[in-house]
C-alpha cells in the first residue's frame, strides 16, 4: 500500500473538469468524469506539458501543448497501446479528495 495524500476539494474539480495539483513532489492531473475521480502524472511525457489545464472530452485529456491524448481511468495512450502513463488510485472522503502515492 502506498502512501495516501489529500490533493483537493471536491469543489475544486466540477464534474466533467480537470486541475492541476501538487502532492509531495509531483504534479498529479485530477479528473472528475461520471461522478468519479481519476488521478494521473500531471506530466506529459512527450514534452513536460501540463496534463491538468488539458482539453477533457469524455474519458480522454488532450494535451494542450501538443495535442497527445490519454484516457483518463487507464493512463493509456489514444493512438500507441505501449505508452501508459502513470495512474493513481483516487479515494474520496468527507474532508476531500486523496491519491495514493507510492512509496
């Protein structure tokens, strides 16, 4: 089990948005999509663009620097099945929105 990290409110992230958080030492990207909450790196590995402020459509972030899309609940890459972006398990609770970081 890892190490459990409250990143937000649940306000901060309306249904069918996304934000850009810091927990520990990373930008952690949160989406809020069909009533639940998906945690990625916030990150994108193709040039460091920030997965966070992306453009959201259903379950899928495009980035907004150059355009690479992931899905959201897996960390998969839209168009190349070997890219998988770090994913974190999301738990919400009375006093806000927690990640589970490794440790």
């Amino acid at each position: 089990m890892g190490k459990k990290v409250r990143i937000a409110d649940a306000s901060e992230v309306p249904e069918g948005s996304a934000g850009e958080f810091v927990a520990e030492d990373r930008v952690i990207a949160l989406f809020h999509v069909d009533q639940q909450y998906y945690a990625m790196d916030g990150v994108c590995p193709h040039a460091g663009g920030p997965l966070g402020e992306g453009s959201l459509n259903g379950t899928v972030v495009t980035c907004p620097w150059h355009g690479w899309q992931f899905d959201v609940t897996t960390g998969k890459h839209c168009l190349n099945d070997r890219l998988c972006h770090p994913t974190f398990p999301v738990s919400v609770e009375e006093d806000g929105i927690y990640i589970e970081l490794p440790e």
